[in-house]
C-alpha cells in the first residue's frame, strides 16, 4: 500500500471483496480476449498467467 495515497488505501482495504470480484472478471475478460484473437489457447494460459502475475 505504500505506493497509492492514504485515500485510496483506506478504500482498497475497506472494499477488498469487491476489488478481488472485479479482477476475476478482468482475468476472464483477458482469457477470452486472447482466445478470440486466435491465440492457441496453452500460449493463452501463460500470457494470461503472466498478466496476472504482473497485475495482482
């Protein structure tokens, strides 16, 4: 939390349930995107995997 201001790390801590909702949703949507862009889908799983390393 030490980078994002006082504020924001209240609001992050207050609503964790709803931020960790809204990053399933966010994976999935990437999974998806990558597969409708013809991405073979073992070459899906580890970009997907990377993003979300990198992300969360």
């Amino acid at each position: 939390m030490d980078v994002v201001s006082l504020a924001t790390a209240k609001y992050i801590k207050k609503n964790s349930g709803k931020i960790a909702n809204a990053s399933d949703l966010l994976r999935g949507a990437i999974y998806q995107s990558l597969l409708k862009a013809d991405v073979p889908k073992a070459i899906v799983r580890n970009i997907a995997w990377a993003i979300d390393v990198f992300l969360f």
